[in-house]
C-alpha cells in the first residue's frame, strides 16, 4: 500500500463529500487516534514548569520566539 497516494485519496475523498456525518466520523477517527500524554508525559511536563516557576530556566516572550524562530 502507498501510504502517501492513499492520503491523497482520501483528501480528495474528504473535499468532494457534502455528508456532514462523513466528516464527523473521519474527525472522531482521527482524533481517537491521535497520541495521548501519558502520565510520564505529565511528570516531565510538572517538573519543568516547577523548574521554570523557580527561575532556573530561560523563557522568551512571544516576539522573541518568532525572531528566533525566523532567524532558523
């Protein structure tokens, strides 16, 4: 299976229908398959805001993010 022409008939698929219930039942597919965090996931997420709220790591604002962001 071509996995990358299978997505492509799909999306063609997905623009072509005028079925709401289509599109509601792809989406919820999709979104059941989409990873979930684990509760590891969540340890490492509490101890970097820990970290972060005590001043021990470096944050940016918004605009400093973008620039570094476009300068890479």
């Amino acid at each position: 299976m071509n996995l990358q022409l299978t997505k492509m008939e799909l999306i063609e698929m997905l623009l072509s229908t005028k079925k709401a219930t289509v599109l509601k039942k792809v989406k919820a597919i999709l979104e059941e398959d989409q990873a979930r965090l684990t509760e590891e996931d969540y340890k490492i997420i509490d101890s970097r805001r820990e970290s972060h709220l005590r001043g021990e790591s470096k944050s940016f604002s918004w605009e400093e993010a973008k620039q570094q962001i476009l300068k890479s």
